[in-house]
C-alpha cells in the first residue's frame, strides 16, 4: 500500500479540498473524496499501490465537490431582453433637457447641466438590466458614473469661473462708473 508519507500527502489534499467548503458540506465531501477512491482503486487508500499514488492524487483533486466555488457560468438568456431606449422615451421621461434650438431641425441641444439634473438615465438602466441577466457589467457601471462625477466637477468648476468673472466685471463697471464723474474736470480751482 501507500507509503505513511503518501498517505499523509492524500489525507493532506483531501482535507484542504474541504476546508474550502461551507462546514455543513465538509462532512458528506470529505465522504466522497474518500468512496471515490475506493471505488476508483476497489480498497482503502492506505492500500493503494504506491506506484498509483499520483493517479489517487489526480482523482481527488478532480472530483467536484457540493459547496465549492465554481467558475461563474456564461449568463443563460431565455430569448432577448427587454431592450428598447428610443429617444422619445428620454425625451419624454426629462421634458426640461431638450429644446430645438431651429424648430425646423431634428437636432436637439443638451448641455451637460441638463445630463446633472436628469431625472431618468437610459444608460443607468439598461446596464442594470444587463447585470440583473447575469452579464458583468461593472466596468461600463463605474465608467457611466465617472463621467457623471467628472461632469459634476466641471459643472461646480465653471460656476465658480461664471461668479469670479461677474465679479471682475461689475469691479470694471463701478471703476468706469467712478471715472466718468469727473470726465469734464480739467484741474482745481484757487
């Protein structure tokens, strides 16, 4: 049979395979791993021929076991998913975003304020229904949120340019206003 180290080594592996599993698996999985042997090789794995010892090796290994983490699966969709974010419906759903800038033109104007105070994000949903059907989805998530972030940032950045700029201006308005009180003075009078 096994040598007492090669016993050792399989006792090893068996038990790091179930230390894995959640502890009311560990029980009826360390119980598999050790029938499969027996099944496998017709007796104990202390009798074992040792020159089979890298095959009870491979075995238990192998062998999938209740509880234990699998591979996440390839998202299984049952027909197409409910997909459909025509325009209307944003146009529809944030009424105060889109103006026509030419009544005559199909073109619409959104400003990046407008996208801020959106009521109602396409993106946003479509992406939760895509996490929802199992896709991983995250990157596309944290990119969408960056840009609002970002979009947040440079909407705080240009209110504050937009203040300090009336700012200056009423200041040059108040210096010209100053300036033109003495426009006809030409010198003092004795």
């Amino acid at each position: 049979g096994l040598s007492g180290e090669q016993q050792g080594a399989l006792k090893a592996l068996v038990a790091a395979r179930i230390e894995a599993l959640p502890e009311l698996e560990r029980g009826r999985a360390a119980t598999r791993c050790w029938s499969a042997l027996k099944a496998k090789f017709g007796c104990g794995y202390k009798e074992i021929a040792p020159e089979r010892f890298t095959e009870a090796v491979s075995l238990v290994a192998r062998i999938v076991l209740e509880g234990e983490l699998l591979e996440p699966e390839a998202p299984k969709v049952v027909g197409r998913l409910d997909i459909d974010y025509p325009i209307e419906d944003w146009k529809a759903r944030n009424p105060q975003q889109f103006r026509h800038d030419n009544p005559n033109s199909p073109d619409l104007v959104v400003g990046y304020g407008d996208l801020l105070s959106s009521d109602y994000s396409p993106c946003c949903d479509l992406l939760d229904k895509l996490h929802n059907a199992g896709y991983r989805v995250d990157g596309a998530f944290y990119e969408l949120r960056s840009y609002q972030n970002l979009m947040l940032q440079m909407d705080m950045a240009i209110r504050l340019m937009v203040g300090n700029a009336r700012q200056v201006i009423e200041g040059f308005e108040q210096d010209r206003r100053r300036l033109q009180k003495f426009v006809g003075v030409k010198g003092h009078r004795a």
